[in-house]
C-alpha cells in the first residue's frame, strides 16, 4: 500500500472515530497502530472500521463489486457488466439505497477517483472489487482561464471565462517552442510509429515531451483536433467514448499521425487580434491501434483507439491561423 492510500485511510479511520456503525456491518476491517495498517477477521464490529480491499461475498453465479461508504455502509452490487460506465455505475448504487445522488457520489478505486465516462474495465475493476464511495464536495470560485480576454467575433459569441483549463492541468516544465526548429531529413519514431514532431514552418507552438531511452512497449504520438471549448474535459478526464457522436469508421476515439489533419478539425479562437488554433497532443497504444488509410479517408491517416484507455493527451500544440 503506498504512502497516499495510508493517508487517505489513515485520514479516514480519525473521521469515523464517533461514528456509530449499523448492526449487519461485515467481519473485515483495518487496524492502526505504529503508522500501519493491517486487514483483519473480526467476528464483532470494530469502531475503527474502513474497508476497501477484503471482503467476505456471496458466492453468486454472476459478475459483482462491493461498494463501500465512509460511513459504515456496505452494499453489492450484482450482475456487473464491466463494460459499463462509472455514472451508470453510480446510478445502481443509488438504486440499491446507496443514499448519495448520483451527482454527489464520489467513487475511489486502487487510490484514482473513478470519472464519469469511462468504464469499469479501464480501471481495473474486476469481479469481486471492493470500490470506496464518499460524498463529492462541491463549492469554490472561478479558475483562472488559460486564454484570457477572448474577443467574440461575427461568427461565434465566447464568453470571457468559458474556455479554462486551472494550473493543476497543465506542467509548464515540459513547454517548448518549436517555431523555428526544422527536422528536415530527420526521422523520429514512438512506440515503433512514425512521430512527426509539430515544428513545421507554418508556426506550431506547441510541446515535445522528451524522452532520453526507447522504453519497452512506449506507445505512438498522435494529435487530436477539436473545438476549443472542449479542452477543459478533455484535459481533465481525457477522452470519454461516451461524448462521441459519429463514428465513421467505426467505435473508438479518432486521432491521426499528421497534425496538419487533426488541425483540420480544430476550431479557431481569437486572443489578442490574432486568430490561432490548438490539436491535443496524444500517446496510443499501438497494439490496439486500428488505421483506416487516406484512400479510404480521403483526408488522410486516422487511427483509431477501441477505448479511452488506449489514448492519452499529454500535450496542447497552439499556432497562429
């Protein structure tokens, strides 16, 4: 167990200290003494109760997890299907009196906070899973926009504060300014693909996250295009197959190899007088990778990722239109 869960417990077991806990509660729970944690059997209720690892099912026939409150509640959930989303999720765990809307759950597992849109199996969540489930906290003021003072213009009306992405979205160590660098004759690979880095002369200011070693299965670069307004979601949950609309060519999320091509498809803002546009800079994992060529297309190379898990922006590539 890392250093964060024993904080979380640890935080978690102080919060519980006067609860009084429901008489059906299960035999597991964790002990703390000299800053460990340890999972035991007990026969009676333990005040000191959290328990997110081991449980004692009921053997059943069908797929289940179990869902565990902060506040002493256990509930199974049966007949789990793990291709389904986390707010589907969240809405059986209302209907079987988990007490939380499910606009206020908050659902932890392995120490990540589960995000609406993706599925169960993109997590790891298998039969038998034990899932934490605290109340969402809710509150606070504005985030500061990433484009400040966007001027609307003929075409589109913008609000001043609707495209932001907070501080804690982006690693400004990582910033690079590929203006004027060239890599004319040169040849770059990831993850076995061709990597076409954004530094063409036409102005890409963007990212080029670099990496001294080939790691073992290091997965390709791919960039994604879209309207501006969706940066914020995707920047903070990644893509969710769930938004998709049309799918030409089948399921999944679409990027391509060629930024020209994704930037085909990214919507133009006005910051300052001048007009710019943005593509998401991704990894994709090239064993589930499925290409569709330009003859097909007609655009050019799309790649198409069967699950969320399979695409990860990591990168925000910004020129001038």
């Amino acid at each position: 167990m890392n250093a964060d869960n024993k904080t979380l417990i640890r935080a978690i077991l102080t919060s519980l200290d006067d609860f009084e806990p429901q008489s059906d509660y299960k035999p597991f729970c964790y002990d703390k003494s000299n800053d460990e944690i340890k999972v035991y059997n007990r026969q009676r209720f333990d005040r000191r109760v959290f328990g997110s690892y081991e449980w004692g099912f009921v053997q059943t026939s069908s797929p289940k997890v179990g869902i565990q409150s902060i506040t002493g509640k256990f509930i199974i959930i049966d007949h789990v299907d793990f291709s389904e989303t986390v707010d589907q999720l969240k809405t059986r765990i209302y209907n079987a009196g988990g007490e939380l809307d499910p606009l206020d759950q908050r659902l932890i597992f392995a120490g990540k906070q589960l995000e609406d849109g993706r599925t169960l199996s993109c997590y790891g969540i298998v039969n038998d899973s034990t899932i934490l489930l605290a109340r969402r906290l809710r509150g606070g003021g504005p985030v500061g926009p990433i484009w400040k003072n966007i001027t609307p213009t003929p075409y589109e009306t913008v609000p001043p504060y609707e495209t932001i992405l907070p501080d804690s979205l982006l690693s400004p160590r990582f910033d690079f300014d590929l203006t004027n660098i060239k890599d004319d004759g040169l040849y770059f690979t990831r993850g076995g693909k061709i990597y076409n880095r954004p530094c063409e002369g036409n102005g890409w200011l963007g990212v080029d996250f670099q990496i001294g070693e080939i790691p073992q299965n290091e997965w390709a670069v791919s960039y994604h295009g879209t309207d501006y307004k969706n940066a914020k979601s995707i920047a903070a949950d990644g893509y969710l197959l769930s938004k998709g609309l049309l799918f030409n060519f089948g399921k999944g999320i679409y990027s391509t190899l060629d930024i020209d091509v994704a930037a085909s498809y990214s919507r133009s803002f006005e910051l300052n007088g001048e007009r710019y546009i943005f593509v998401f800079q991704n990894r994709v994992n090239p064993k589930t990778l499925r290409k569709i060529s330009k003859d097909i297309t007609e655009v050019g190379e799309y790649w198409i990722s069967p699950n969320e898990c399979d695409i990860r922006p990591y990168g925000i590539c910004i020129k001038r239109a």
